[in-house]
C-alpha cells in the first residue's frame, strides 16, 4: 500500500472553546488500495496546512504508510532546519493520527489494540468546564449537573480574569478571595465527592503563583495546572516544593524531548500531553511510557477538535498510566454534531472503550459541502 495523495480540509468557521473561537484543520492520507486515514490539528490550520503540503506532503507521497515510526522520523528532519515546537509539529500530529487511522483500517482493529491492546473496559473523565452554566456564578449547579451524570471531577480557571487584570505579577489578598470561591463553594456542598482541577493558562509569574497555590492547599484541589508558561521547568520545579498540591504539565511541550525536562527535574506530578500538539499518537505513547519510568501518570489534554477526542479515547483505552481523561460537555452534547460519522459519549461519567477499525470516526459527507471549508491537495 502507498500513499497516492495527502489532503487537508480547513473549516473556517469556529467552534468555541473556552479560550474563544478555534479552528480545525483535518488531513486525509488516500492510497492506492482505497483506505485513508484521518487526521486533525489546532488552532493555527493554514500555517500548519502550509507545512504539510510544502513539507510533508514530499516525504510521505509515494510511501507506505504502515511504517509510522521511519515516516515521523523523516518527517521530523524535513522541519528541523525552520524549527520544530509549533505549526511544524502541529502538522507532524495530525498526520500521524492520519497513520495510525490508516492502519487500523488496514488491519481491521481498534487504534488502542494496535497500541497493545485496552488496560480497562472504560475510561474515567473530568469535565472542562466550558458549559452553559456558568463555574464562577453557579459552581454548585453545575457541580450537581455534572454529579447527577456520574461524572465526579471538573476542572474551572477562576483565577484567569484576575490575571488579565494584573498581567499576572501580583495578586491581591481580596483577589485570591475571589479566585478560591467557586472552589470553596462546591466543597462545601460537596465535601470531597467532586474532586475539582484548577486551571491557570500559564499567566503568572512565580511569586504569584506560590501565594495563589498555598491559599489553595486548605481546600485540597485535584492538582494546579500551567500556573507558569511551561518555558522554564527550573521555576515549575521551585513551584512544586513550594506546595503540597499536585502540578499537572503540559499540554503546551511538544515531542518526547520537550517533555525529558519536566520529567528529569519531577517538576509534574501528573504529565499532560496534547495528541494534536506532542508529535501524535505515536510520540504521546512515548511520552507516557517515559513517565512511566519516573511513576507519574498521564492525563490526556482533550479540550480540541471532534477526532482529537475520539483519538485521545484510543490512547486513554491503551496507557497503564492513565490517571484520567478530560472532555468537554458541551463539547461532545453539542458543538462536535455533524463534523464526524461517529462520536463517543459517556455513561454513567465513564466512557466505553471507543470503536475501530482505525480511530472508529469519519468525517461527516456533508462537512465537504459546507461553503466555509476549504479543500487543499497534493498528490502524485
């Protein structure tokens, strides 16, 4: 089997998130027997769809697409001379999600059999909480919605509206009172039945977040996550001796490389990559088996696209390590309709084992003839 052509499909239109309007871009692998692979990246899809095509697209044209490793590998070289820690490896994952979908199809199989089979016959999940009720004027309402489902821990970042405020280089005694009320809230009706995840988006500087983490420790959070941008893993590092609290890290390093760092200085107590973002499938597994070397579990970053979660599933159906998997309510109930053939839900605040061959999920017929996506193609 070879690889006959490379297509990408940008839907211009965005779906909301909690950051605001992304965009998705989804990469087709065809060949010559009549499979293809899909694959998908976020939330830059022209500069990483010009990296597939005037560099990507050379190297897997013409090829076999079973042969994943020496395909990533080639095409990590094809990029290294311009850089490889941003739409470069953004567009390496949404093809390698593309190989292993093409693969699983190939050989009739589920991705996570061909990642060496399930670990578990359903997969534990929190909720991002972008949703329609509001986490820092109804934390409890939304809590009890979430609980009532059988999901039993979210994640909220009320500290985020304060950090624009100040830049993130100070924060005031009334602001952290503020920042820890919703939390207090749901523990307070809740005790610890809903075990709840602090976001931060990387906005403060280190002083800062000390303060912030210790106002929090009394109200025993499921871990705090990106208080610092991710690029100096020393000063995570003095943040994780400063506070009893778990840090999870990060969605935002890329590629096994960029994860040995955190890894080697035990800065992350839980290890958090993006498939769309780390290098794929192929580089996720490498990173969570390198965690598992250092005893941390893996939390996959699922706050994307419609086959990022189905792909995530696949990955969270296969880790030893998995400590749990994020999605989005809104997200998979709502703002996902009409883009794939098949999405996976949850039951009873677990998900079921998600189905094949390959990731289980096409994109929907009629996405192609929407008048805001935009079709690009290279071929032999």
């Amino acid at each position: 089997m070879k690889i006959t052509a490379v297509e990408t499909i940008y839907l211009k239109s965005g779906i909301r998130v909690h950051a605001g309007p992304v965009q998705y871009l989804w990469v087709r692998l065809h060949t010559d027997e009549g499979l293809s692979g899909l694959g998908e990246t976020y939330p830059f899809p022209l500069a990483a769809q010009a990296v597939i095509h005037s560099a990507l697209a050379g190297v897997l044209l013409g090829r076999d697409p079973s042969a994943i490793d020496k395909l990533w590998a080639d095409m990590l070289v094809a990029v290294s001379y311009s850089g490889w820690a941003g739409a470069e490896m953004r567009a390496i994952s949404a093809v390698d999600l593309a190989l292993w979908d093409l693969k699983g199809k190939a050989l009739n199989a589920p991705v996570y059999q061909l990642l060496g089979g399930a670990s578990r016959q359903s997969i534990r999940t929190y909720n991002t909480c972008y949703d329609r009720v509001d986490f820092l004027t109804e934390p409890v309402k939304l809590a009890q919605e979430l609980y009532d489902s059988g999901i039993r821990a979210m994640k909220i970042w009320p500290f985020d509206s304060i950090a624009r405020q100040n830049s993130g280089q100070f924060i005031t005694p009334e602001q952290i009172r503020a920042g820890i009320e919703p939390l207090g809230r749901i523990r307070d009706e809740f005790g610890g039945r809903m075990e709840v995840a602090m976001e931060f988006h990387g906005y403060w500087n280190l002083p800062s977040a000390i303060r912030i983490a210790h106002a929090l420790e009394p109200l025993a959070p499921l871990w705090l996550e990106e208080m610092l941008p991710q690029d100096n893993l020393a000063a995570y590092r003095e943040l994780k001796d400063a506070t009893r609290t778990p840090l999870c890290l990060s969605e935002r390093l890329m590629t096994r490389w960029g994860f040995r760092e955190l890894l080697a200085n035990g800065a992350a107590s839980i290890v958090m990559p993006d498939l769309c973002w780390c290098g794929g499938l192929s580089e996720a597994k490498k990173i969570a088996s390198a965690a598992e070397t250092h005893y941390l579990p893996v939390a996959p970053h699922n706050c994307g696209g419609p086959l990022l979660h189905m792909a995530s599933l696949h990955l969270a159906a296969n880790l030893t390590n998995l400590h749990i998997l994020e999605s989005v309510r809104r997200h998979y109930s709502d703002e996902y309709a009409g883009l794939l053939t098949q999405l996976v839900t949850p039951v009873n605040g677990e998900f079921p084992l998600p189905p094949g061959p390959g990731l289980g999920a096409e994109l929907d017929p009629a996405v192609l003839r929407r008048e805001d996506v935009f079709v690009e193609r290279s071929s032999l």
